[in-house]
C-alpha cells in the first residue's frame, strides 16, 4: 500500500507537468490549428530567467513573477510577430516554424547560461505530508493542485464567461466565429498567453527538484503533445486526464514490474486503447454535404 | 527523373567542394535522406504525418546489429533479414495504426519510437542499453569489402538509387493519382471506388522500407548504434528535414538531409554559437522556402521552362500530353455517342430501396422510404430543403448506413456492402458541391473515375493507361471539356468543375447514376449542356437518379418523379401529372412544405 501511494504521488507530480504542457497545447491548437511545438520553451524561457534573477540576488517572489511574465509575453509575442502573418499557411509547415522557434529559443538560452544546469529553492518549505508511509512534499503538492486549479478555472472560464464561449467557438470553427463577429485573432492572442502562463508557472514549480538546462524544452513538449493527441487537441480536461494517467501509469509500470519497461508498456496501452476507443468513426466526420 | 537524381548526386558529392562536406558526412547525408523519404512519401502521398519512423530506422538496425553480434551472421544476409523483419512489423502495427485519425497517428508512432528507445535500454544485457553495440565498419559483399570512406559512399549512393526508384514505382501514374485521392478526400475515394484501408496500408508498409534500408545500412557504416538514433526527436528531426526539402517530391528528402546535415556540421566551427546559429537558418529555410527548397526549385524550373518555351513537365505520370492526343485524335470526330458507354446490364429494376430509416438522433431524415430505378430512365427526386434527398443518396452510394430497410441492385442485397464495393458494383454519383482533387489536372481527375474502381492498386501498366487516358479524354472532349483537361482543378469554376465530377462519374461506366442537384449554379447554357447529357446516359441504358429544386428542368427530364418531406415520400407519378399544371405544382409545393 504504501508503495502503491508512494508511487502515485510521485507520478502525480509528473502527471502535472505532462498536464499542464499538453493545456498549453491544447489551447494553442484550439485558437490556432497549430501543433505549437515550441509550448516546452515557455518553461524554458520561466525556469532560466527565474534562476538567474535569484542567482543576480532578487527575491524569491519577484523571480517568479517575472519568470511566468516573460513566458506569457514570450508565448504572446511568438504569435504575433511570427505566425499571425502566416496563418494561411499549410498546418505542416507552420509545425516546422514552431520546432525553428523552439532550436531558436533554445540557442538563445544555450548563450545565455551556457550548459550548465540552473535550479533555486521551493516556493514552500515545510515537513512532507505522510499518508500512511508515502509522503510527498508541500511543493509537490502545491504543483498538484496548482494543475488542478488551473484546469478546473480554465474549463469554467470556457463554459461561463462570454469570452470562453467566444474562445469555444473559435475552437470550433474558426471561419462561422469570424463571421460571427467574434475577434479570432485576440482569442488566439489571449490563447497563447494562456498557454505561456501554464507553462510559466510549471517551471517555478517543478525546476526545483529537477533543474533546468538550456534543452528541456522539446522532450517536455513531446510528453505534452502525447497528452494533448489523448485529448484529440480539443479538450483540456481531457488533456489532464490523459497526461496523469500516462504518468501513473508509467509509475506503477515502474514500481512494479521494471523502471526501464515504463515507457513501452504504457504506450502499447494507450495504443491499443487509443484504437479501440478514441480514434474511432471519425474517419467522414459528418463533412458529406460539403 | 534520371536527370534529377544526377543532379543531386552530383551535389552531394563531396567532389563538388563544399566545405567541411566529407566523405563520410556525404554518406550520412545519404542515409538520413533515405529514411527521410519514407516520411516524405507518407506524408506527401499517403497525407499521414508520422513522428515515429526512426522505429523503423531502429527495428532495422538493431535487428542487423543482434544478428550479427549474437549469432555472427554475416553482415550481407543480416542486412536483408533485418529490412524484411523491419516490413513484417511495419505490416503489423500498420494493421492497428493506419486506421487512426491523424493526431492519433501521429502520436501512436511517436509513442512507439519511444517505447522501442526505452525498450532498448531496458535490456543493457542483450542490447547494449545506452552506450549501443558497436561492430567493425566493413561490408563484406564477396567480391569485394566496403571498408572505405569512398567505398561507403558508392554503397549509400546505390542505396539512394534504389530508394528514389522504389519511391518512383510507388508514386507512378495511376498508383499516384489514387494515392491523392485518398489524401485529399477519403470520403470521395472509397465512392469512387478505392478501398481506402489497404491503400493506407500499403503506402505505410512501402513508407517503412526506407527508413528500414536506411537502418541496416547505418549500423555497419558507424560501426555504432545507440537508441539516441532510434527515438522521437530523432524522428521529428526526420519530420524536419523532409518538409524543409520539399514535401512531395522525390529528391526533397535528400535536399533537407543535405542541407541541415550540412548546415550542422558547418556551424560545429562556431563553437558556441552553433546552436544558435543553426536555429536561425532552420528559421530562415522554414519562413522564406515555401514547398520546401524543393518546392522552390520546381517553381523556379517551371517559370524558366516557361520562359524558354518549353512544354510543361508532367509530374511522375510517365507519359507527355502529346503522345496522347496523337493516340487519341483520330477517334474523337465520327463517334461522339461513344463518349457514354452503355451500361453494364442489369436485369428487372435496376435499384429498389426497400423501406429505407437513417435518424441523426431524434430525427428520423429518411423515414420507410422505398422507390424504384429502371433502367434507361431518369427518376427525379423533388423536395424542400432538409428533406432527406442528400441522405437518401449517401445511403444508396454507401456513405452512411441504413438503421432499416434495405437496398437491392439488380435484384442482388447490398445493404451490407461499404461504399467502394458498391461502385464497383455500378452504383456512381456526384455531389451537390464537386468534390475533385484539386492539385490534380482535370484529365487524372477524370480517369480516376475508372481507376479508382479497378481490383489493385499495384497492377499497372502504360498501355492501359494510355487506353484510359484517350477515352477520358474524348469523353471530356464529348462533353465540350477538351479544352480544359490540362488545367488544374483549383483554377476551374463551379459550373466547369459540376461537368468535370459528371464526366468523372460517367467514366465508371455506371448502372445507376445518382446526380446532387447537378442544375444548381449553372447557367441557363449549361443547363440545357446537362439536359442533353443525362438523355445521353439513359439512352446508354443507365438508371438516373436526379435531385433536383428546378421544377421546369425536373418536368422536362424525368420519366417518374418522387416528392420527399420530412424523410418521407408523399407523393409520386409521371411528371406531366405531378408538374404539369398550375394546380398540380401548386399542390406538390404544399405538400412538400405541409408541415415544416
């Protein structure tokens, strides 16, 4: 039991990062119909400036304010300077463009900090919470419930605020929302501020246990990615769940049978469930009148 | 194609002088751009984006790698096993993955990468875990070793020939037009016709030959393999390179290997800038080359060729515009009515549907409806909008499937059969909006009409095309289209494309033809062209079906006609009883709005 508890709090804290990355995807495919493959350097972008603003000796709170900034105004500036002018482009090459942004931003960071990797303090100290044997620290959990807020706020803003519904819309169909007069440009705006945000904030959260290197970036992307293809890029609640259970998932495949056979097994699973499930019927989706 | 393939050989050589493009990096360069053709050749043609083909790439080179290090097999016969292996868990997994809509693809070979990568480290015992399995990097082929840096490279450039010829053969003629077709519109593919699973399927497996040649190659000529080079970033740097290079064409892979391989090494001199630098030229080659540099060549070759007068190049089809019309020209002027074939023949009623139900939720759009097509006549269907018309079409043509009911061709039940096995059985149809492929010449467009429905897609030969070729040709010519069929579909007009779908439908040579509102957006002009055609159809024995709202067109053509309402039939009768007088439209216009 106590393993068993073990191992699910520490995927959790996984499962949050996978979460909140695939969001961020999730929200920049719903305004967009891009696959953004730059979300991971958001948390770049917020973990390395927040380490080097304490290591220049500013306070903890002000570092991590100006780290999730940075990656909202990164994630902000990145659609308007370099895909608002090209979303007519085709689906694949604008994909391209993102993986140029985030080589990019990447080489950016590799100057700046060099290979070394950066890491500073918890945002909450204090005694690991016990639960009969596990235990999981307060800043894992703070991680946790920060993931779960986050999404349970998202999706409420999407179902009970006008501009939710405008962004719904938008996620829809783009060209009826557009004519219906909602702004699709400022949804996609706000969109991928969202998505900076999350991954702002996913940066000051886990970087303290697992540091942060110029080249983070792209791995994390593509746990999130996984998360969000679970969630059929629409969903975020979807895309939640789909990224805690790869990682309990991967946990419990871990603890219990071999570390090294994580990875495989869960994906064979989610395969086979995948086909057996989620990618089903939607082959015609309805499109016959034309 | 020759040309093109000299061409860049001819740049890649290391002879050709670029700096710091080595022997041995020409050869990687020739590696990577195999296993990238296989990206290229599923995503161009098959329109499937996989982020997962360095598995294939791995499956190949560990197999290749054990092979030889367990059992000391010899490299030469390791190598082949290891691609066959390779294609055999290619058609396995193809089974389960080709059936995914797209992000489910892709992420679903992405995952496997990973999972393979992590397989591989789990078993450091057999495996080698991180670190890989090494061997000596020699070659041996009988007559000869392959242990030098030049040697290497002849071996990859006659690796590259192979692979530009296997992806030639796979996208030549006929096999590339329907492989379009289904990337473009799987719905219209398998109405036409296609059996749009195996056809995935097969470009799959053929798609994983590359990444396999290119796998069993690499792990004697790095003498090294690690599952760095087999998991998912690897593979979304292959994903890179091909669209880079230019998506669709054939040397496009091997430009975007060449290019960033080359930009990468070339930017190592820069210490630490080099990543950096390398971002902004990826950034660059992703902004202002619009294709791919291959698409960029190609457009630049054309404009040229334009310029200097040159006849237009035909894209892989294999056979020049001219030919045909030489082929083709002598036949066209006496015999205009062979332009319609006459139809297979079918014997009673050549189509009954039988208490036909479809409901979307609560609403039942096609409610216990029944009616007859003969043979050699023309039955309109007439009704509102939301009636049910379109989706009694689509579960005659197959797209959607009756909750009840059923339906009968000739007397035999096809209730149970998918779309395409219905068209080959003689059921054609068109759309209320066309739905052609766009990228293709209103020519390819046309002949996939009747080839889209021929048994398989890897049974091909020139002079059948060239047959098709002239009679889709002098059908276009028939329906006063000839002067169209070089042009590209996108650049055509509603009323051109509503005669291209109909000339494309009447090339399957049909029983039973059912027409979606084929009068709608035609002028008067056109329509009275589409009046002529349809009697030319039923005089070549085929059932017609027309939707139609033109009450005049409908009473001028049709031999029966069946008013629908709310999913039902209400009425039905000859024309001139039903449409003939004032009175009697009146009482069809009420009745077809009675209740909504």
């Amino acid at each position: 039991m106590t393993l068993l508890l073990q191992t699910i709090f520490s995927s959790l804290v996984n499962g949050s990062v996978y979460a909140l990355i695939g969001v961020g995807i999730v929200l920049c495919y719903r305004s967009s119909r891009i696959v953004n493959l730059a979300q991971g350097e958001t948390y770049m972008v917020s973990g390395v400036l927040c380490a080097k603003m304490i290591e220049w000796g500013s306070p903890l709170w002000l570092s991590a304010v100006c780290g999730v900034a940075a990656a909202v105004v990164a994630s902000m500036v990145f659609e308007r300077l370099v895909l608002r002018s090209r979303m007519h482009w085709n689906p694949s090459r604008l994909i391209i463009v993102t993986v140029g942004v985030a080589i990019l931003a990447e080489g950016v960071a590799d100057r700046l900090i060099g290979a070394d990797q950066l890491s500073f303090a918890n945002l909450v100290n204090g005694a690991p919470l016990q639960l009969d044997g596990a235990a999981i620290s307060q800043q894992d959990l703070l991680l946790v419930g920060v993931t779960l807020a986050a999404t349970v706020l998202l999706i409420l803003f999407f179902r009970s605020t006008l501009l939710g519904h405008a962004m719904t819309a938008v996620a829809e169909n783009p060209r009826v929302s557009q004519l219906l007069g909602v702004n699709v440009g400022r949804m996609r705006q706000i969109s991928y501020g969202l998505a900076g945000l999350l991954g702002g904030i996913s940066a000051l959260l886990l970087v303290p246990q697992s540091g942060i290197g110029y080249n983070v970036g792209l791995p994390l992307t593509l746990n999130g990615f996984a998360a969000a293809a679970f969630a059929n890029m629409i969903s975020p609640a979807r895309a939640l769940g789909a990224g805690m259970f790869l990682a309990v998932a991967e946990g419990i495949v871990g603890s219990y049978l071999n570390p090294a056979l994580e990875t495989p097994l869960v994906f064979g699973v989610l395969l086979v469930l995948g086909v057996a499930y989620l990618g089903r019927g939607q082959r015609f989706a309805g499109a016959v009148r034309a | 194609m020759v040309a093109l393939a000299l061409v860049v050989v001819a740049v890649m050589s290391p002879a050709f002088g670029l700096p710091r493009l080595t022997l041995n990096l020409a050869t990687t360069i020739c590696l990577f751009g195999i296993a990238c053709a296989g990206v290229n050749l599923l995503l161009g043609f098959g329109g499937m984006l996989s982020l997962g083909s360095a598995l294939y790439l791995g499956t190949s080179a560990y197999a290749v790698a054990l092979s030889t290090t367990l059992w000391h097999w010899p490299m030469l016969p390791a190598m082949l096993a290891a691609i066959a292996v390779s294609l055999l868990i290619a058609v396995f997994l193809g089974l389960v993955l080709v059936r995914l809509s797209s992000h489910y693809f892709a992420v679903a070979n992405l995952g496997l990468a990973t999972a393979f990568a992590g397989l591989i480290t789990a078993y450091p015992a057999t495996t080698g875990g991180t670190s890989g399995l090494t061997t000596l990097r020699e070659l041996k082929l009988g007559f000869t070793t392959i242990d030098t840096n030049l040697s290497w490279y002849v071996v990859a450039l006659v690796a590259v020939a192979i692979s530009l010829a296997v992806f030639h053969w796979a996208v030549a003629g006929r096999r590339g037009r329907i492989l379009k077709l289904v990337r473009a519109d799987e719905l219209v593919a398998s109405v036409l016709g296609v059996r749009t699973f195996g056809t995935r399927l097969s470009i799959f497996v053929i798609s994983c030959f590359f990444p396999a040649l290119a796998g069993a190659l690499l792990f004697p000529f790095q003498g090294l393999i690690t599952p760095d080079t087999v998991g998912a970033i690897e593979s979304v740097q292959l994903v890179a390179l091909v669209i880079i290079g230019g998506v669709g064409y054939s040397y496009g892979s091997f430009l975007g290997a060449l290019i960033i391989l080359w930009l990468e090494a070339l930017v190592d001199t820069s210490g630490d800038y080099s990543l950096l630098v390398y971002g902004v030229v990826f950034l660059l080659c992703a902004f202002y080359f619009n294709g791919g540099i291959g698409g960029t060549l190609a457009r630049g070759w054309r404009r040229l060729a334009a310029r200097l007068g040159l006849p237009p190049q035909r894209s892989a089809a294999g056979c020049t515009p001219g030919t045909d019309v030489g082929v083709d020209s002598g036949a066209v002027a006496g015999e205009p009515a062979e332009a319609v074939a006459p139809a297979r023949q079918l014997t009673g009623a050549a189509l009954e549907v039988r208490g036909a139900k479809r409901s979307f939720g609560g609403v039942a759009a096609v409610n216990d409806v029944s009616l007859t097509l003969a043979p050699a006549q023309i039955t309109a269907l007439i009704g509102s909008n939301g009636a049910g018309k379109s989706t009694l079409v689509n579960l005659i043509s197959g797209v959607e499937t009756v909750d009840s009911g059923s339906i009968l061709l000739g007397g035999r039940d096809i209730t149970g059969l998918r779309a395409a096995e219905r068209t080959r059985l003689g059921i054609a149809r068109t759309f209320q909006v066309p739905r052609l492929v766009e990228e293709l010449t209103v020519l390819d467009n046309v002949m996939l009409g009747r080839e889209a429905g021929e048994a398989s897609l890897w049974r091909r030969s020139a002079r059948r095309e060239r047959e098709h070729r002239a009679i889709a040709r002098r059908r276009l010519e028939a329906a006063s289209l000839g002067h169209l069929a070089e042009r590209r579909v996108e650049s055509l007009g509603t009323g051109e494309r509503k005669f291209v779908e109909l000339v494309r439908a009447l090339d399957e040579e049909p029983a039973v033809c059912l027409l979606d509102e084929p009068a709608v957006g035609l002028s008067l002009e056109e329509i009275d062209h589409l009046h002529g055609w349809i009697h030319r159809l039923r005089r070549a024995g085929t059932a017609v079906l027309v939707i139609d709202h033109n009450l005049d067109f409908v009473r001028k053509l049709a031999d029966a006609v069946y008013v629908m309402d709310l999913g039902r039939i209400v009425r039905s009768g000859c024309p001139d009883e039903l449409l003939g007088t004032r009175e009697a439209r009146a009482a069809v216009l009420d009745s077809s709005k009675g209740q909504s």
